[in-house]
C-alpha cells in the first residue's frame, strides 16, 4: 500500500530538469507535466499512469531502504512488517 503522505512526496518536488531526469532514469517512466493558465509549468501529474508507477517504485525502494533501521516494525500474522 502506497501511503498518502509518501507517494505525494515521491513527486511533489519534481521540477523539469535534473529532478526530472533522475526521477524518469531511476524508475523507468516519463514525468507528465500540466500547464498552468499563465503558461507556466505546474508540479507534475502526480495521477498519470506513469507517475503512478515511479511513486510505487519509490516508495518500495523507500521502505526497503529503512526497513532495518528507521521504521517502526511489528510482529502481525507471524511476520514482522513494517508501519508506515
């Protein structure tokens, strides 16, 4: 499950430029961007298919990354599973 405050971080500071490019390199998808009524660029469409997968494929490379060592953990159904 792809907690709400996680997801939206994964792409909320995504500007076009570098953050952009490693976002689309790391995980594999184009980063969809909006237009504004002033013409200017928006943050990117956090709810395109796409972006939907990068923030899934950042949020497992998230947990997996502190699950040992900075999430809380607990024991459910036998298996210890971290809370996020």
């Amino acid at each position: 499950m792809i907690v709400p405050w996680l997801s939206l971080k994964s792409t909320n500071d995504i500007g076009p430029g570098f953050r952009e490019e490693l976002f689309e390199k790391m995980y594999g998808v184009d980063v969809v961007f909006g237009e504004n009524q002033d013409g200017s660029i928006p943050a990117p469409l956090v709810y395109d298919d796409g972006m939907v997968r990068g923030q899934a494929a950042y949020v497992l490379s998230y947990v997996d990354r502190y699950v040992d060592q900075a999430l809380l953990r607990v024991l459910w159904d036998g298996k210890v599973r971290p809370v996020i």
